[in-house]
C-alpha cells in the first residue's frame, strides 16, 4: 500500500522548489493535497499535473503571517477534505545583506514568515489533528539554524527559532499522538540559487554538489510516514555534509 493513502497533506511554499517535489510525490504515494502560496503564479497548472495524474490537489493563496490567511486554508481544506493528518510547514523568504544594512522591516519579514508563520500554521494544524486523534507535522528550518552564515542573520535566527520550536511542540504532543519534526536542507539546486553561484555552493559542500528537490522530498516523505513513528521534536539534517565540517 502507498505510504501516505487517503492522507490529507497541507503543502506551505507548495508550488514550487521543495515543496512541489513533495507534493509529487505524495501524491504518488496515495495523499490529498493542498498547495498553499503567496504567490498564485502556475498554481493553476500544477494543480491540473497533479489531478492529471490521478491525484486530488487544491490549491489555496495565502501569506503564512497572516492570521486571517491561514486560518482560511484550513477552513478550505476542512470544506473539501474534512482533515488535516499531514502539515508540511515549508514556506519561507530570506534576506541576504550585511547585518549593518539590513532594515528592521527587513529583518521582521523574514522572520515573520519564517518562524512567525511556522507557528501560525502549525498551531491551527494541532488544532485540528487534536480533533481527529493525531498527524504529523514537519517543519522546513534549514542546516543554518545549526551553524552561522554571514550575511544572514535574520534568516538564520528565524530557522534555529524554528528548530526549536520543533523541539518543544514534539515533546508537547507526544503523548497526544502528533509528532514534530523539522528537515533542515543544505545547498538545494532551486532556481532561487543564481546559476552564477552554483559552484560556489558546490566547491563549499563536502559531496561537491548541490541537492535535489527530489532528495527533501524523499526526506519529507520520511518523516511524515510511518517510517519515522518513532521520532519526535527532532531535526533531519540533509546537507551533503556540510555541517559536519
């Protein structure tokens, strides 16, 4: 049987990059599907490739900072599938500028959606999977919620915030039968990264070459199984060694 059958998965950041890797392949393995972003563009389109290839998906516009946002994806996707058992909190900005030029609304954005979000949208997840007896969740924090990145220091306070949030709703609930956990990629070869910065990425990674989006979402898949029924409040770090160093 597939691994995620007759599972109803949200997908934050769900159109593109990591997130619509995950979304293919739940779908594969037997999901429903609700693609959330704050950004409609090929939504439409990616909907249609899933629901082409025999999958249910819906999509729904939405800013994870925004209360009255979110608290409409669940009210979509309550109406159309009747339960959340998988959150995959993957929706995320960074702000990559010297900390003595970077503006304090800047530096609230980022952390607004990424952290502030994180726990907007997994807290209305807990909310209703405490309803149907369980489900789980993972959070997208990132292997610089490890370790430090000049340049960066909005984005890397946001993810060790998120990491350990991680930590604190995994052991909340673990006796309530939802399980926490957080996937922290390293270098993933997105068209976010320019194609003039590759190597760069590639030359620093131990593997000498930038992950896949097909590689998280494989790791996303694993912690949203079963096959990690026995983790909570952790982090899986997918970063081709980089912070091994």
């Amino acid at each position: 049987m597939a691994k995620l059958q007759d599972k109803v998965a949200i997908i934050t950041g769900g159109v593109s990059g990591i997130g619509a890797e995950t979304a293919r392949l739940f779908v594969k393995e037997g999901a429903k599907v609700v693609l959330v972003d704050w950004n409609d563009q090929n939504a439409k389109s990616f909907v249609d490739e899933l629901t082409g290839q025999g999958g249910e998906a819906i999509f729904v516009k939405a800013d994870v900072a925004s209360e009255e946002d979110v608290a409409n994806v669940y009210k979509e996707t309550i109406d159309t599938f009747g339960k959340v058992d998988i959150l995959f909190n993957n929706a995320g900005i960074g702000a990559v500028k010297p900390t003595e030029k970077l503006t304090y609304a800047e530096y609230r954005k980022t952390v607004s959606v990424d952290l502030d979000g994180t726990f907007l949208v997994a807290q209305l997840a807990i909310k209703e999977m405490l309803k149907t007896g369980g489900g789980v969740i993972v959070n997208t924090a990132s292997m610089y919620g490890w370790v430090g990145s000049p340049g960066s220091a909005a984005y890397n306070a946001a993810k060790g915030g998120v990491i350990n949030l991680t930590r604190s709703l995994g052991l909340e609930y673990a006796t309530r039968n939802i399980r926490v956990n957080a996937l922290c990629p390293g270098y993933i070869d997105t068209p976010i990264i320019p194609e003039d910065y590759k190597q760069t990425l590639r030359d620093v990674t131990p593997m000498k070459r930038l992950g896949t989006s097909e590689e998280m979402a494989k790791a996303v898949l694993f912690l949203a199984s079963d096959d990690s029924s026995f983790m909570t409040g952790n982090t899986l770090t997918v970063d081709g060694g980089f912070t091994a160093q």
